[in-house]
C-alpha cells in the first residue's frame, strides 16, 4: 500500500494576517505600533507570543496602508524577494484568492461559525416592517429573518452606528428602477433630519413609505416616487407636518432587480 503524503492544513486568512504582520513588526511591537497609529498592548494582543485577538479587516487594510503595501496584501503568503519586492507569483496569488474562479467575488456559508473570525464583522438582524413603495394598506408587523453580516468599515464610512440601523424588505414599485419590490434596504433610525433630495423611510398618514423628499418653500415637502408616471408626487404643507413620521434615511439598498430572482 502506498502511503498518502502529508499535507499541510490549509491556513486561514487570521492565521496568514498574523504571520505577515509578525514579519513586518521585525524592528520590535513598539515601533510597529507607532507606525499604524496603535499601541503596545494591542499590538502584542494581535501578534504576541500569545495572541488573544485576530487581526480584522480595518486593521489589516491600515498596516497596509501604513507600510505602503497594496490592498490585500497582508491576506497572503509571500514569499520574499531581494529588495523587498513582490513577483509576478505573489500578485497571481493575491488576484485567486481576492477573486477566486470558483466563486467570484463572493464568500459563502450556510452557518454563522463556518466563517473564519472577524472582530469587525458586524451582524445585522432582517426585519419585515413591510414598508411600502405603493400606496396600499400595510401590515405594519415586525418579523425577525436571518441575520447579515457588514463589516464595521461600511457603518464607518457612511456615518452610521450599527445600533441604529435595521434592514427592512420594501413592497410596491413606487420607487422603480431605484427600488423594486421586495428589495431589502438599511434604514438607519438615528437619521430622522430631512436632507433634501434624500431617500427616507417615513410614516405618512399612518402608512409606512419609502419616498425620496424634496424640501419647499415655506416648510412643506415634497415626496417623490421614482415611478412618477404611475405615482405622482404628493406635496405635504407645513400646517400637516404632523402627518409625516421620518423613520430614518434609506443609507444602502440591496435586491436583484431586473436580474430576476424576486
């Protein structure tokens, strides 16, 4: 019988983001940490003799950044090069493992713990608020469904905290093409002051909409369905205040559209 060679276990992304990291850290955590702005202390919580966190997102992509390394670089094994520079192999491997050929651009799972630990991977809950793109009665009933993950970057880059934000499934196609029915958005509650020509989640008349509103002279508003033609505008004057609820600003949409699939 012939025997099967060894195989080295696959390593993970936390496990190859520590190694490199250690190997820029070679003139000591100190130095390092100075460097991508941080201290000794998470420093050596991340790649210490005795690591208690793993190396996120954020944190990879800003000591990159701060050794002038390009995105990306600190998820692979390299192997070293006179003068520090990368080859031809190194950029090969990069492109497979950001845009592998099996799968695209995209990481699937079917449970939570399949995915490798990430510190900056923020879960968001699915409700079904049932907010309407129409004008029909709507069951205003809140539904929990199957949480998604973000990564704490996205909230940052939007200006959004996480606790405020809800990711609803809109009905109706008052709103198409920029909404279809049954497209899921994120409604971020904390954003309830109307910027104009914004898209907001709004409780209108004791039904609950998502429009685009337009602010007019004197303090009334105007809320805009994409689908005019189907829809028309419906101004709101300032003595009818009152009847309009924001409930926070559309800040993300998602949903398959004219691709098919709802």
């Amino acid at each position: 019988m012939i025997d099967s060679p060894n195989i080295a276990p696959m390593k993970t992304v936390s496990e190859i983001r520590r190694e490199n990291a250690r190997a820029l850290a070679k003139e000591g955590p100190a130095e390092f940490a100075r460097k991508i702005e941080s201290t000794t202390q998470q420093v050596n919580q991340t790649i210490g003799p005795n690591p208690t966190r793993n190396i996120g997102n954020i944190l990879a992509r800003r000591i990159e950044s701060a050794h002038e390394l390009p995105k990306g670089w600190l998820d692979v094994e390299h192997r070293s090069q006179a003068g520090g520079a990368s080859s031809s192999t190194e950029n090969d491997s990069l492109i497979k493992r950001l845009l592998p050929d099996d799968q695209g651009n995209v990481v699937t799972w079917e449970r939570a713990e399949d995915l490798p630990p990430d510190d900056d991977r923020v879960w968001l809950d699915r409700y079904d608020f049932r907010f309407s793109a129409g004008t029909g009665l709507i069951q205003w009933e809140i539904r929990q469904k199957k949480a998604l993950p973000f990564d704490i970057g996205f909230f940052r880059a939007l200006g959004s905290k996480p606790k405020d934000c809800k990711l609803v499934q809109v009905h109706g196609d008052s709103m198409e093409p920029y909404l279809f029915d049954r497209d899921m958005i994120m409604v971020d509650t904390a954003k309830t002051h109307i910027r104009d020509g914004k898209v907001y989640a709004i409780h209108f008349e004791g039904e609950p909409l998502v429009k685009q509103i337009f602010k007019q002279a004197g303090g009334s508003i105007m809320l805009h369905s994409i689908n005019a033609i189907k829809y028309p505008d419906k101004t709101v004057p300032q003595d009818l205040m009152e009847a309009v609820t924001v409930v926070g600003e559309v800040i993300y949409r998602s949903g398959s559209g004219w691709a098919g699939g709802n």
